[in-house]
C-alpha cells in the first residue's frame, strides 16, 4: 500500500485476484478452473506486462520531468547564492565603516570623559573656596545685622517722638485744609454756575433769525430791524417785507420763544412779552438801526406775528448803497493785542503754512510775546533742517535733518533736569519750611519743517536710534545725563520725534520750556501724535494752508462764516484792497478767527500795546497822546457792564501814568489803584500789569518790587488772594531793598 512507484502493478494484481476468486465461486472444476487460470494467467500476464511497461513509461516521464525542475531548481539557488554572496561583501564593507566611526566616537567620548572630569575637578575646588567665602561673609552679616537692629531700634523711638509730633501738627494744618477745601468747594460751585449760565447763554447765541431773502431797500433795512430785534434776545421767524405809499414799509414776522434769564429750563417768553418789550423798551433802537428812519417806528399784533411799520421817506439811498458798499469791502481785524492773548491762552503752538506767507514775521513775533509771557530774559534756539536765506543765523543751532533730532532731545532733558531740581527742592521743605525753588531763565525752541523732520525720525531702526541717544549723551554735563534713562524708557524706535515732542507738549511749559513748531503739513498722521494731542495745541495756517485749517480743524458750526470771510479776504486781496498777509488762527476751546498778520517791529518795544499793527495801505490810528489807552480798553472790555464804576462808564481823560515799580514809597494813590483794581479782577498778575505796567517774571526785580508792595497793600487792608488763603511768598520776610538788589 506505500510502494507509490509500483501503484499500477499493485492495482493490476488486486484486479487479477479479484476475477480469480469469482471464477473460483462459480464452482468450475480443477481442469477448466487450470485452463481458465492458465488463461487467465496469461491475460493477467500479458495486462501485466502493459501494466508494467505503462508504469515504466509514466516513470520514465516522470524522471525526466523531476530532472528539469531539478536543474531550474539548481539555477535558482545559484543565482540566489550569488547575490546572497553580494549582499554579504556590501553588508561587511558598511558593518566595517560603522566599526571605525564607532571607534572614532568611543575615543572622542573617553578624551570627553577626561575633561568633564577635570571641570568637575575645578568646579568642586571653586565650589568649597566660595562656600568658605559665604560662611565668612554671613558672620560679618549678622554682627552687622545686630548692629543695625540696635541702631534701628533706637532711631525708631525717636522717629516715633517726631511723627507724634508731626501728627499733632498735621491735624491742626488739616483744620485748615478743610477751611481751606469748603471756601474752595464753594468758590467752584460758584464757577460752574458761571459756566451753566455761560452754556445756556451760548445755546440761546446759536438760535439765528430768519431774514428776507430779497435785496430791495426795504428787505436790507428790514435785516437791520431784525438784527437789532436778535440783539436784544427776540428771534424773528418768517418775516414778510411788504413796501407802502409814502416811502414807508411793513414788516411782519413771527417769534422763536427763548429763555428769559437763560437761567430757567422751560421757554417762558411768548408773543406778547415780545410784544410789550419792542414797544416800552425797542423803538428807539430799531428808530436807530433801520437807516433813514425820520420816525418812532409802529408796533401792532396780527394774526400770530407781530407788524412793524417804517417811514423811510426823504432818504438818500444811493448814500446808503455806498455806504453799505464800503462796510462790505471793509475787513474787519481784532486788535493788535489779540496775538498777545493768542500766546498766553495757549499752552503750545504750531504754525502751518508755505514759505513766502508771511511765516517768518509772524515767527519772530511769536518768540518775543512767548518771551514776555514766560518772563525774563528768554532763549531762543532755532532748528531748521533747511534753512534759507531769511534764516536768523545767530539762533540757529541745529540745521540739518542728521542733527535736527538732537533740538528735541536737548528740550526733553532740559525739561527732566529742571523737574528734578523742583522736586528736590520742594522735598527739602519738609526739613526747611521756606526753601526756595530753584529759578530757571525760559527757553523758546522753534522747530521748522517739523513735518519733514518727523518723518525722517519717526520709524528709525532701533540701532540708529540707540546711536543717536549715545551721541547726544556724549554732549551732555553729568548732571543733565541722568535724564537720559528716563528718555530712553519714554522713547520708542517708531515714534522717535513724535515721542518727544508729546512729552515736551505736555511737561514743557510749566518748567517754562515752550515749543513753536511750523511745517507745511502739520496732521496728526503725518508728525506722528494723535489727534487729542493736537488738539491741546493752537495752530496758525497761512496761505494755502488755510483751507484745510477750514476743513479739518475748524467745528462744522463755524465753516459757513469763516468760508464767506475767507472768500472775502481773498476777492480784496486780488483786488489789491487788502493785505495779503493774513492768517488763520485756531485757538484752544475757542472760536476761531482771522487776523492780519502783524509786520515786524510790532512787538519789539515796550509800548507794543498801543499800537495798531497795519500796513501802508490801512493806516494806524493816532493813540499817542494816551500810551495805555488800548490796555485801559482791553480792561474794560472785560470788565462786566454790571460791575463798571461810574468813572468807567464815564471815562474821556487820558488813562493815568503807571507806577514806579521800584520806588519804595506806598502812597495813598498807589494803594487806591491797587485796591480799586483788585477789587474788579482778583488777579495777582492782572492788577501788577496795570498798576506798574510789569510783565509776570520770577526773575524780574522790578515785578518782584510790584509784588512784594501789592501784597503789602493787600495783607494791610484785610484782603486775600483769590482761590486760597493768604499765602507766604519767599520775599514776604524781607525788606524792600533786599527785594531789589540784584
């Protein structure tokens, strides 16, 4: 059964017996069961022998077939042995390379060894030296320590004797204090009072009349009724002009109610409060305001108006239309001293305009009145990285845009050393009640072409700008280059300019350090400040400038008139009927105008005040005989109607000669004016300029003189500074000539 080779003989075998045994069943007899063997024999014989030689044949096939697949078989493996063999010879070469780098690492990593171990060798010796080091340095802290503590404890119990001492003496100033805050507080509530009024007096201004829309005699004489109408707080609405026989008109028109007080919230005048004031109190001013009125004009009520009746007859308007034609062409300029308080009011001031606009004139104006309001003698230095030929040379310090940046830096660290001193003087009083402070001369710094400098010097890279900050330390004396952290700290590379002139801005004028800045484009965007910070600045545009100062800067509410004047002021200017210089000036919080600018010996000589600054063409009113008269007017202009004296109110003789601030003699004249006109200002400084014609100045012996005999003055007759309690000054404690001396 296992012999596989010889299945086909087995097979045939099993066949053979097979039929033998069935023969053999059927009972045949020995000779036929030999003859049928012997037959059967030989078939089986013979299928044998084909069994057989089939068999040899398949396994003849068979050996031939197993012999190829053998020798493919052979083929294969040799093959395989061969890149079995190739693999074996890559695979030596690359365990060879790695060998000898492992070897390269191992000795790199034993000499690694060596010198860590001779680190950590160093190290431990470094180690125990500062270790012993500390040990004895700690000894020495602590006996120091004990020492400290016993001085300590002793300064604190005679530090604790002086603070109850001070505390005693702290609750009787806060007695004061509080005295001092309630007449304060009452003081400001009286203020905002006047503020409130202020308000409602302004929102009642901005209610504007209606006017006729047509140009005949009657209409342009009925604008002036009703202008007169406005004046005296009654507002016409929808006038209706309609002309009569005999030279007479009427004019009927409807009231806006307004405030009577402009105190109370709720409209309280009507149509016949309107009514019975134009006819008690109007119709002689409205006899007076509509030119060529021969008679008291008629007041009647209609139909929910009022009806105005004129007779105009017998009037020259020919005479009139010239008249009105003059007014028109007329400019209307402040006065001269409105520069003056230009520059006072404002706590900086830009200048915007083009070359060839008047821009230097005004400049040099502007320094001198900013040095008369700081006070002394004031120093003025000049920046301009293009300078020109009208270029005052002698304060020209920085001229070109490389060293231009060191103007705003010299300004920042003078404004840093001059707080410095001040605050150490004023925490040297806590030990010396009376310490002086330090006085320090004003400087003006004038910065032109500020826009060009700001760009070039805004957006810097931080290594130039470090470069600069050395340089310019570099110049510095030690004491005024402590300054520089601080300005390091406030400065950054890409607001470099912008950085300082915000700070000078802002600290500047107290330390009495101004900045006057001009340029051709001075917008927050492009100098580098926002808009708030500009905004706390006036500026001054000239030219072409003075357009965009109307558009950007100017509120919407005063555009239309400032328009129209500007429309105006340039139709003359073609015309040759007015100078061509003039600008635009926007104060601070205040309604901008426009002014003629000043030529230039306007403010250089004491008597500025009383002079009219015009040019050839509009001649200067002769005020000589009265050399104060414009100051004396300037101060009853701002004197209430309500509060003027009768000599006020009254006044033709010439303003009387100022006092001899050095003469030390208090006569009863000077203590009259002085009382008289403190009484009507309660202004240290106002009541000074007046009486002694002396500029504020902490330098001044002169100013020093006036104020040590106002206070004088004042403390004898029971009076006290307004805002505060009487207050000690440093010269209070000295005599006159101690005052005076130089």
């Amino acid at each position: 059964m296992g012999d596989k080779e010889n299945q086909w003989l087995w097979t045939s075998l099993r066949i053979l017996g097979c039929g033998a045994a069935i023969s053999a069943v059927y009972g045949y007899n020995k000779e036929e069961q030999e003859d049928r063997a012997h037959d059967e024999n030989t078939i089986i014989l013979n299928a044998a022998n084909e069994v057989k030689q089939g068999y040899e044949w398949e396994r003849y096939n068979l050996q031939t077939q197993h012999q190829r697949e053998i020798e493919r078989y052979e083929q294969i493996i040799a093959q395989l042995q061969q890149q079995l063999k190739a693999a074996e010879e890559v695979n030596f070469e690359r365990i060879e390379t790695e060998k000898e780098k492992l070897a390269v690492d191992y000795h790199r990593l034993l000499e690694e060894r060596d010198r860590l171990a001779q680190e950590q060798a160093l190290l431990e010796e470094h180690f125990t030296t500062q270790q012993q080091t500390l040990e004895a340095n700690q000894q020495a802290l602590e006996a120091q320590e004990a020492e400290l503590v016993e001085s300590y404890q002793a300064m604190l119990d005679a530090e604790r004797t002086r603070l109850q001492e001070k505390e005693n003496e702290l609750e009787q100033r806060e007695q004061l204090m509080l005295q001092g805050f309630e007449r304060e507080w009452a003081e400001r509530e009286a203020f905002y009072a006047q503020i409130a009024e202020a308000a409602l007096q302004e929102s009642h201004s901005l209610k504007q009349p209606d006017y006729p829309q047509g140009h005949s005699h009657e209409e342009l004489l009925a604008c002036e009724a009703i202008r007169c109408l406005y004046e005296h707080g009654i507002v016409v609405k929808s006038p209706v002009v309609q002309g009569l026989r005999g030279g007479r008109f009427e004019l009927r028109f409807k009231i806006l109610p307004v405030l009577a007080d402009h105190k109370v919230a709720s409209p309280v005048r009507s149509l016949g409060e309107a009514y019975k004031q134009i006819n008690r109190e109007l119709i002689k001013p409205l006899r007076i305001a509509v030119r060529g009125c021969c008679a008291d004009p008629l007041i009647e009520p209609t139909d929910g108006g009022l009806k105005l009746t004129f007779d105009v007859s017998g009037t020259d308007w020919e005479a009139l239309e010239q008249e009105r034609k003059a007014q028109a062409d007329a400019i209307a300029d402040p006065p001269p001293t409105h520069l003056a308080a230009f520059v006072r009011d404002n706590p900086q001031i830009c200048l915007m305009g083009d070359s060839g606009e008047g821009k230097t004139t005004l400049i040099n104006n502007l320094a001198h009145l900013m040095e008369q309001e700081l006070g002394g003698e004031a120093q003025l230095y000049i920046v301009n990285p293009k300078p020109n030929e009208e270029t005052d040379l002698s304060k020209l310090k920085y001229a070109d845009f490389e060293s231009s940046i060191f103007g705003l830096l010299e300004a920042a660290t003078e404004i840093l050393y001059r707080l410095d001193l001040n605050t150490k003087a004023l925490l040297k009083r806590r030990e010396i009640a009376d310490n002086p402070l330090p006085r320090f001369s004003p400087i003006i710094y004038f910065f032109d072409e500020f826009s060009e400098l700001a760009g070039v010097w805004n957006k810097c890279k931080p290594d130039v700008m470090e470069e600069v900050l050395s340089e310019f330390e570099s110049m510095l004396t030690p004491e005024k280059s402590k300054a520089m952290e601080f300005v390091r700290k406030r400065v950054a590379p890409n607001t470099f300019a912008s950085d300082l002139l915000k700070f000078c801005w802002r600290v500047g004028r107290t330390e009495k350090v101004k900045l006057l800045i001009a340029g051709q484009n001075l917008k927050a965007g492009t100098i580098g400040t926002t808009i708030q910070d500009l905004n706390q600045t006036a500026i001054i545009y000239l030219g072409e400038a003075i357009r965009e100062g109307i558009d950007n800067r100017v509120s919407s509410w005063q555009r239309e008139s400032l328009n129209q004047e500007y429309a105006h002021r340039s139709q003359k200017v073609a015309e040759g009927k007015a100078n061509r210089f003039y600008g635009l000036f926007v104060p601070k919080g205040r309604k901008s105008y426009f002014s003629t600018l000043p030529d230039e010996s306007a403010f250089l000589n004491t008597n500025w005040l009383s002079e009219t600054v015009q040019s050839s063409e509009f001649p200067a009113p002769d005020t000589s005989s009265a050399p104060n008269l414009v100051q004396e007017l300037e101060r009853l202009w701002q004197l209430p109607s309500d509060e003027r004296t009768e000599e006020d109110c009254t006044r033709t003789n010439a303003v009387q000669e100022p006092f001899d601030p050095l003469d030390p003699e208090i006569t009863p004249a000077l203590t009259e004016a002085v009382l008289k006109n403190y009484d009507a200002y309660k202004s240290q400084t106002k009541v000074i300029e007046i009486v002694w014609n002396v500029g504020k100045s902490g330098t001044s012996n002169k100013y020093r003189a006036a104020k040590w005999k106002f206070r004088r003055i004042l403390k004898k007759h029971n009076r006290n500074l307004p805002g505060k309690q009487w207050g000690q000054d440093p010269d209070d404690s000295k005599n006159f000539n101690e005052v005076i001396q130089p």
